[in-house]
C-alpha cells in the first residue's frame, strides 16, 4: 500500500499540533511552570525523536505506525483538553472542532500506518 496523499490531514495536524504546544503550558502554568515546559518538551519532542520510516523524511529512532498514531492522538488530546482548561469557551470550541476534523482526514493515513510491516521498522 502506498503513502495517501495527506496534504489537508498535515494542515490540519500541524495546527492541532500548535494549539496544544500553546494551550498546554498555558493551562499547565498556573500549577508549574516545570510542568508547563515539560509538557512543551514532550509534546514536541515525542513526534521529532520517534517516527514512522516513510511518514517523515528523517527518523531518529524508528517505530511501528501505531505508535505514531498514539503520538497523534496525544497532540490532539492535549489540544482540547488544553484549549477548555486555558482558553474562553469560544477558543475551546474552535480547538476541539479541529481536532475532530483532524481526526476524520487522518483515516486514510492511519489505514496506511497500520498496514505497514513492523518488521521493516
């Protein structure tokens, strides 16, 4: 099976991916400010450090696609559950409605993630 064509999903993830590398240490502050730049450390730094062969370009330590899906359900949870602690309702609202989009143009790409072969990983 070859990669789809995830252009709109890679939009759409990447500004999922900036809100919850905002809304996070914004409703993580108030408690810790530890905590709030290590949320940015592990929100960034899981999805540079492990990645699909095939899903990026540059793999630094290789994983099988269902853990890149975790990573992206990860970034999409943090983003919602982020945007309703740290933001007014309309902001959270405009969050979890990307979010949900996300989810639904991922399908083809988490098909293709999930058919890949572990054992080439």
């Amino acid at each position: 099976m070859q990669r789809p064509d995830d252009r709109l999903a890679s939009v759409l993830r990447f500004a999922a991916e900036l809100v919850a590398w905002v809304a996070t240490p914004w409703a993580l502050w108030k408690h810790s400010w530890l905590l709030a730049v290590l949320s940015v450390l592990v929100l960034i730094g899981l999805p540079t450090v492990f990645s699909t062969p095939g899903d990026k370009k540059q793999v630094i330590i290789p994983v099988p696609g269902p853990v890149t899906i975790l990573l992206v359900l990860l970034q999409l949870a943090a983003a919602v559950i982020s945007a309703w602690f740290a933001w007014p309702v309309w902001a959270a609202v405009l969050a979890s409605l990307l979010a949900a989009t996300t989810l639904v143009t991922e399908h083809r790409r988490w098909r293709w993630l999930i058919s890949l072969n572990p054992h080439t990983v």
